[in-house]
C-alpha cells in the first residue's frame, strides 16, 4: 500500500514537472520586414524557420532547449547549406502571445503565436 501511495505522487510530481515551455508552437511574423515568416517550435526539443520563398521546406532546421522560464536557445542549421549554424534566442511575454526573435542583441522580428500548423 505505501509503494502504491509513494509511485502515484512521484508521478504526479513528473506530470506538474513537465508542463510545456511557452515558446513551444506556432509563431507568426507580425511585419513583413520579421526574418523568418512562420516559426514552428515543437514539444520534442526541434523547430523549423520558414520564409515566405520557403514556405513549405524550411530554411533552418533547429534544436532547442529552455533558456528560462520565457525564453529558449535555438541552435539552428540551414536548410540548404548545412555548413552555415545561427544561434538564435525567443523571448516570450507573460502572456505566452507574443515573442521577439532575436540574434545575440539583434531582434529579427516580433511574433504572435499561432496553433502549429504541418508543412
């Protein structure tokens, strides 16, 4: 009876533990001058950036990881020349409705987020 007790709120701690960052989803551009148009963030720890030429093959393919409670690193590989590496950064607000992506201290375009869509 105790291990029944002890295995149902170890795996209630895992369930609270493991809710999804907010930079997780779909991201829209805001502007048409925004460096990437779509940005599409998944749960398993990948993201893919699309431009409006490419918008059904990405142009940089990503891995991320949570950076703080509202922002995550993305370490990311062209598409097309899989020699050239970018790091970026999303920050997201409060609200988990808005984001800036960001290149060191550049901002490369603000984003609202969007329910993800499949390529």
């Amino acid at each position: 009876m105790f291990e029944k007790k002890i295995l149902i709120l170890f795996s209630a701690m895992l369930v609270v533990a493991c809710s999804p960052h907010p930079g997780a989803g779909g991201w829209r551009a805001n502007s048409a001058d925004a460096a990437f148009e779509r940005l599409e963030i998944r749960y398993d720890g990948r993201a893919d950036f699309y431009t409006r030429a490419t918008d059904k093959t990405a142009a940089w393919r990503c891995f991320w990881a949570g950076v703080d409670n509202h922002a995550i690193g993305l370490k990311c590989i062209n598409a097309t020349d899989t020699t050239m590496e970018r790091q970026f950064q999303l920050a997201v607000d409060a609200g988990g409705h808005k984001a800036v992506l960001k290149q060191g201290e550049n901002a490369l375009g603000q984003y609202a987020w969007q329910p993800p869509t499949d390529p």
